[in-house]
C-alpha cells in the first residue's frame, strides 16, 4: 500500500535466506529439476499453469504433500502433543482471554480436518530420537515439562555433537562428532544480507575418536546392514507403513559408492559444482578464495520465496519479481493478502491484522520475560568456555529494573527465584537502571546444567497456543518448511521474582 516493498531500504525482512539450489544424486535435487520432472510425469502440471501457478506455488504444492506425507516434520506439534504442552495449556486455559474454546479442542480438530500433520501421530508414542544440529532440551520451552512427559516415551534418545550439551547429556548414546575446521563441507545458507556460499576445509584432523556426520551415517548404514543379515531382516515396514528392504542401504547412501565415508569433500565439492545459483568456479579456485556469491535466489524451496533476481555486488532486493515483473504472489488472492476468510481466523477475530495484548502466559504475575541473544557466545557454542565467562559474571544473570528490584530488597549480585504456574528457576540478579519497570532480561543460550538443580530459565516459559497457527486447508496458509505451523514463545512469560536468603 505505501511502495515499501521491493525497493532498495524498504522491504520487511523477518527470516530470511538464500540456499543453494544444488543436486546430489537422490539425496536433493534442484528446484528446476523437480519442475521438469513435473512437467513430464505429474498430470497436475497442466491445470496447474492454466490456473496461473508460478513455479514458486508448485514448489510449495510438493512442500506440502511432504508435510502430509510425514517427510517433514515440525518439531513444536511432537512437544505439545507428546511431551505434555498441551495438556499444560488446557490446564491453564485462562491465560487467553481470547480464546473461544479451549485450546486442545483447536489442535484436535486441526489433526482430524488435515490442517496440520505429525508424525508420530497424536495415537502413537515416539520411541527413538537422534539429535542432530540442535540442543532442544536446551532450547525447547517448558523444559521441565518436556523432561517428564517426553524423555519416558522414549527407548533411545542418540545425540551427535562436539561438546557436552544439555541435550547429550541426557542421552543415553552421544556420538562425538568433529568440529567444524576439522572436516571438508560447505555453509550453504546465506542470507540477503550476506549472500554468499561459504568453504568449510579440514585446518586440521578429528581429535580422538570423532568423526564428521558424513562418516557417521555411511558406518551406521553399513552396520545396520550388517546387523540386518546376521538376524535375516530382509526388509521392515516404516512408521507410514511401506515395506522397504534393508540390503543395499549403503549403496543408496554413498551412490553407488561414488562418496565413501572418508570422501565428504567429494561430497560438498559436487554439491558446489552442481549448483545453479551461485558463480561459476572451479574446486580449487573455490578452496583459494574460500567464499562464492550466490547468483539467484534459485528454484530451491528454501529460498524461492525471496522472489528477485541477485546481482554480485548490489543489495538483494526481495519481492521484485512481483513489484517489476508483475509475477502473481503465493496467495489465494495472488496479492498482498491482509484479509483472511479462514475459519480459525474469522473465530478468533484476526481475520484482519488486530492488535491484542499478549496473554498472561505462566500466570497473573507483574513481571515479564524478554531478552535477547547472547553477547558472548554463538548460542550455547561457548556459553561455558572459561575465558569468555570472565567477561561476564560467570553464571546465569537476570536484568532487572531499579524500581523492581527496591520493591523486593534485592541488591545487585544477589540471586533471585523466578516463580509462576509453571515452575521456576533461580539466577543471579543484575540491577539496572537500563531496564523498564515490570521487565526482566534474560539472554538466551545459557545451559540447563549452569542453574541451580538444572532448572533452566525456560522452565517457566508457557508458550502458549494461538490456534491461528493450526490453520490450513487455504490456499497460502498450509504447513510447509519453517511456515504455517505452531511454532514457541517467550517473549511476554510471566513471573514473579523474590529474593533467596542466604
């Protein structure tokens, strides 16, 4: 409506990134690829373009036959259904004054109505868990909640790491994985703010016995192969009840052996070289200079949405191929949408965008969480590192106001319990004249195991449900990767503080 989008200074920019759009045999395949492959074998394509799709829409369409197949996955449905957030919503109901039902009632129908997807579903338990690229026990709201509906389901929890995090540390299996210099890979997400692809080379070997995730999964291929035929398991039945056969499972993996397990530089050597979205180079040229610029947003899914074409050296501008070429967007009106006739919308009253007060998530308490990420760490990476603490107070600290603090006799240095419904944690204050009244500041990464009794300052966090986020069955707004579904909260928990004596 004001011209702000897709001009130089002027656009939205929430999470955005740029991928590279690349192919590796049957692991990934271009986004241009999976188009020609739909052009040639999927009888929808044709009414497809009669009915105006982009090849952004397609893409989308496939995404979200993924999600209904059980390919993806979002992790936020696992933990409310089968690590008890739910049943914690339900419980406190009121925390919503604007709910019109109660919470578990929307999530209900949304699995019945084919509106979200999860797998394990809602009437089966999870029961192996490998953890990779992440330390949700760590990250994932109402920790403690998770750790006792969700852990006990579980008959093996196996985390891949280089460090003791939270989430290993109640593993019963962790596999030691390489750091990042000590192995050949690539960073392939960039972002319109840094568009660039970014070499990974080995600076030196793996210490002891770790190894990189490549190698990993080509060894556990090999021996669950090997397990398989000495127990005479030709084939097993996945959780979406397909038979699959077990033997030749590394063949699949490696194709056809072109990529053995030691050979991960062949590996992201050729996912480089196969990419069509980023500047011609050859290998050794690239390992030279280190950094290639992304060319195009490409026709991958993960970044196609940013909708513009790229030149090396300008700022990348999103959405211009609908503000100057005039592409419709991915919308039911193939415009800008702000009107939203879905029925979850329309109940709610956020058919248009609405302003309401954020709920009194944890429970009526004059305090609210915020805060930020950390200034010393990239997320937990180094949250425990010994020099950085210096810099810091060396354990888990709390901002608050002046005027709040007096109010409790807290002194600075002293450590405060944090207390709602939900549980709480104790942290040491920090008492500022920087911070509003009625605000505490909590800055993300610190590990469970830094508080007192491992209970981390997540403990407290509610997140409650907007069941807006459970909509679908609409055009734009059906799950797909990173969109349309429940996702967590933190911003705006409610506490109450109080000093711990002593």
């Amino acid at each position: 409506l004001t011209g702000n989008m897709g001009r130089k200074g002027g656009n939205y920019n929430a999470e955005s990134m740029l991928g590279l759009d690349t192919s590796l045999g049957g692991l990934e395949k271009r986004g241009d690829q999976i188009i020609l492959s739909a052009a040639g074998a999927d009888p929808r394509f044709a009414q497809w373009r009669e009915d105006g799709f982009t090849d952004e829409m397609i893409l989308y369409e496939y995404m979200h036959e993924a999600f209904a197949r059980g390919d993806i996955m979002p992790t936020s449905l696992m933990y409310y259904i089968h690590g008890g957030l739910l049943e914690q919503s339900e419980k406190y109901n009121s925390w919503d004054p604007y709910l019109k039902r109660p919470v578990g009632e929307y999530v209900r129908e949304a699995f019945a109505r084919g509106w979200q997807f999860m797998v394990p579903g809602p009437d089966k338990e999870p029961r192996v868990l490998f953890a990779m690229g992440g330390n949700f026990l760590k990250r994932a709201r109402s920790t403690n909640t998770l750790l006792q509906h969700f852990l006990p389901k579980l008959r093996l929890m196996v985390t891949i790491d280089w460090r003791w995090s939270s989430t290993a540390l109640y593993s019963d299996i962790v596999l030691p994985a390489c750091s990042w210099y000590e192995r050949h890979s690539l960073f392939v997400m960039g972002m319109p703010a840094a568009p660039f692809v970014h070499l990974i080379d080995r600076a030196s070997q793996p210490l002891y016995g770790s190894k990189s995730e490549w190698e990993m999964f080509v060894l556990l291929a090999r021996k669950m192969e090997e397990r398989a035929g000495e127990r005479g398991m030709i084939s097993y039945v996945d959780g979406k009840g397909v038979e699959r056969r077990i033997g030749g499972l590394e063949e699949k993996i490696t194709f056809g052996g072109l990529y053995a397990e030691d050979d991960e530089e062949g590996l992201a050597r050729d996912a480089f070289l196969n990419a069509s979205n980023v500047e011609p180079m050859d290998w050794e040229e690239f390992k030279e200079r280190g950094i290639a610029h992304f060319t195009g947003v490409g026709t991958g899914m993960r970044s196609i949405g940013a909708a513009c074409d790229i030149e090396p050296g300008q700022p990348v501008i999103p959405l211009t191929w609908h503000t100057e070429k005039k592409q419709p967007y991915p919308t039911l009106t193939r415009r800008i949408q702000f009107y939203l006739d879905q029925e979850l919308f329309m109940e709610l009253g956020e058919h248009l965008p609405v302003h309401k007060d954020p709920p009194r998530a944890g429970g009526d308490y004059p305090l609210q969480i915020s805060g930020g990420h950390a200034r010393w760490s990239i997320h937990t990476a180094w949250i425990d590192d010994s020099l950085l603490m210096q810099l810091q107070r060396g354990e888990p600290v709390a901002f608050m106001s002046l005027e709040d603090a007096r109010a409790r006799e807290v002194q600075d240095g002293d450590t405060v319990e944090l207390f709602n419904d939900v549980g709480s944690f104790r942290i040491q204050a920090i008492v500022s004249p920087a911070v509003r009244p009625g605000q505490v500041i909590i800055y993300h990464a610190w590990e469970n195991y830094q508080f007192e009794e491992w209970q981390h300052f997540k403990s407290v966090m509610a997140s409650p449900l907007n069941p807006v986020e459970l909509a679908g069955d609409y055009f734009h707004i059906r799950p797909i990767t990173m969109s349309n579904y429940p996702g967590f909260s933190d911003r705006g928990t409610r506490v109450e503080a109080r000093r711990v004596a002593g």
